[in-house]
C-alpha cells in the first residue's frame, strides 16, 4: 500500500486513494459505498466521457481514468481538487477538473453521462442541478448519490424540476441513488442571498454558501470583538464563508489589506460579491486554497476565523486544527489569531499548541471567542 492510501476494489478496477490532506494514518478512506453503487450503476449507462460532479477526493474519477474511460471533474471543493491531483498522479492519469462557479473544462456536448454526489445542503444541491441543466445536452442521464440516510425526497424533487423525470433507487452498499435524464429546454438559474450585515456592509452570496441567507450565532459573536487595530495593516478572514468577519473588519479598519481564504469556490466568490457590493474598486485578495497554503510567513497582523467541524459528514477537530497551525505560521510577531468555535470543542487546547496567551474575549451558551498572541 502506498503510504497515507488505501486500496480500493472500484467496480472499475482497484486503484490506491487517499483523503486530503494526505496522513499516513488517516484511518478514513477516500471512498464510500455512494461510490461504489455510482460506478456499478454508470455500467448501465451510455458508454462515452463521464462529468464527475461534487466528488470529494477523486476516487471515482481515478478509477474511471484508471480504466480507461474518459472522466472530466467539476465541483466546489479546491480541497477535492487537491485529493484529485495527489489519487491521479499515485495512478499515473490525468483528470480535467473545475470550479463548479465556471463551466467545465471540456465542452459539455462530449459527455455521455454524468455523476454527481448529492451535498448536505439541499440549496446547494439546487444550485449545481442548475448549472449542470445549463451545460448538458437533452437525453443525457445523470446519476445522483449520497449515504441511504442523506437522500430525502426533496432531492428527487430537485432533481425532477432542474433536470427532467427523476426517480430513485433501493438502498445497496448503505447508500442511495437518484436518477433523472436531462430534458430540454431552459432552467433559471437558483438565486442567491443579498442582504444588508450593517449599514454600508452587504452581503451577496451564492446558493449554499455558509451564512447565506443569515448570520449564524457563532459569526455573530465573533463580529462584537472586531476592532479599530491601527498596527493591523494586513487582515485574513479565514474559511471566510459570504466573507462577513472580513467585512466588518475592512470597514472598521480602511486603512488594512483585507485577503479572503476558504476552501470553497462558491464560499470565495460570494465573499468577492459581498466585497464589490460593499466597497467597490477597494483592493482586496480572494483566493480558494487550502487554509492558509501560499501565503508567506510572518506577513499578516489578524486571523479571523470561525473554523469548520465537519469534513464531509465526518465531525473532527482536524481542519480547525490545521487552521491554528498554518495562522500562527504567518502572524508577525504579536498578530493575533481570533476563534469562534462551540465551547464543547474546547479550541482553546489546540490554539494553545503553537500561540500563547489564549484566553476567552466573549461568550454565550453555546459559543465562545477565545484570542491567541503569535
């Protein structure tokens, strides 16, 4: 086995795959039975190129290149991207990939199916049916798939309304299907969110992008210890979401460079959005990364950051962790980092590992900011 993969028996044929980041032990695999019941179904489908939708590590799509089969990846995740690179070159094929925010790739008419791997958020969900019927000709199937307890008859209704006639499959390997084929004519686009966070502040979002439509309690929080720093001249809004830290920073410190990272390309351009709307030509930096990868070290003065808990459906500290690690890796000597996070994660513990002087600014029930010094 090669270090930090597993071996996975596809129905397409085995290939060694890895989860992103790679760990050598990682005791997750880069698959799930969603997968396999995808790929056992496409064998009933049309042969020809096949547009992968939403794969989180890019199992799927190198077992299908691994075969020999066209494959080309679109999806919202520059995480899966990353996965996808690390499986392909591990199997020594190449698979086109791109944002689901721009259309794919390769032109849409080459495909003779598509996959899709249905997301938790249903809006979302809508959102990349629409750009998908936007991008595939009339007769093409598409096949749809999530863990048994994740597909709801509101994602067969989505699938019927943006797609063409849609039905769904018994459950097999713990996991369920969807099945629509493409039908014709136009599908509008699903509408994002726009609303005022403050006055002059406004956010502009995509669908399914975290805090679209509101401010979640933990963002609001975080939001009442956000300064006048005079020495910050750079500020990173970290997993930025709709960008709404970052915004509220840049408006209570004009003077500072604002830079927005996330690992989503909806969540960043959301955040370019929200930006635009709210100041204009004002430079400011957006960019769909992992964490903080790029950024030069000792360069930035503030870290705001309202770290995931989740990775997919998996609950871990792993991700907020990485956040610390990579935002004390780039703090200036005396920047700070400021975390909200739900007081039963105890954020504290892992700040404490590379910043000193962690303590807790505000909190409520469920919630607390804690601040940590470079």
């Amino acid at each position: 086995m090669t270090s930090g993969s597993k071996l996975w028996e596809s129905p397409d044929g085995a290939v060694h795959v890895s989860r992103w980041p790679v760990r050598a032990d990682d005791p997750m695999q880069a698959w799930d039975g969603a997968d396999t019941y995808l790929l056992e179904a496409l064998s009933e489908e049309p042969e020809g190129p096949v547009l992968l939708v939403n794969e989180t590590f890019g199992a799927m799509a190198t077992a299908l290149a691994a075969s020999g089969r066209p494959v080309v990846a679109w999806g919202d995740s520059e995480l899966a991207r990353l996965a996808l690179r690390a499986n392909c070159d591990r199997a020594g094929v190449a698979v086109p990939w791109g944002p689901i925010t721009e259309r794919p790739p390769v032109l849409a008419d080459a495909f003779a199916v598509a996959l899709v791997r249905i997301p938790k958020d249903l809006r979302g969900f809508k959102d990349t049916l629409a750009r998908l019927a936007q991008v595939l000709p009339e007769g093409t199937p598409v096949l749809m798939g999530a863990k048994s307890k994740q597909v709801h008859k509101s994602h067969v209704g989505a699938a019927q309304s943006s797609l063409g006639p849609a039905n769904s499959t018994l459950a097999r390997h713990r996991a369920r299907l969807v099945r629509a084929v493409r039908h014709g004519g136009d599908v509008p686009s699903v509408v994002g969110s726009r609303w005022e966070l403050e006055p002059g502040v406004l956010i502009d979002a995509l669908p399914g992008v975290f805090g679209e439509k509101a401010l979640d309690e933990g963002t609001r929080l975080l939001l009442e210890e956000i300064d006048t720093w005079h020495d910050a001249r750079s500020i990173v809004d970290l997993g930025c979401g709709t960008g709404a830290l970052g915004l509220v920073a840049a408006a209570r410190n004009p003077d500072s460079e604002l830079r927005f990272f996330d690992s989503s390309h909806r969540a960043v351009r959301s955040a370019e959005k929200s930006w635009r709307a709210s100041f204009g030509d004002r430079t400011a930096w957006f960019e769909a990364a992992d964490v903080l990868t790029g950024v030069e070290s000792d360069s930035v003065d503030v870290v705001l950051c309202n770290p995931p808990f989740h990775q997919g459906t998996e609950v871990t500290r792993r991700v907020a962790a990485h956040m610390f690690a990579e935002s004390s890796r780039v703090l200036r000597p005396g920047g700070r980092l400021l975390v909200v996070g739900n007081r039963h994660l105890g954020y504290h513990v892992g700040m404490g590992r590379t910043l000193r002087d962690v303590n807790t600014l505000r909190s409520s029930k469920r919630f607390a900011v804690m601040e940590g010094r470079r």
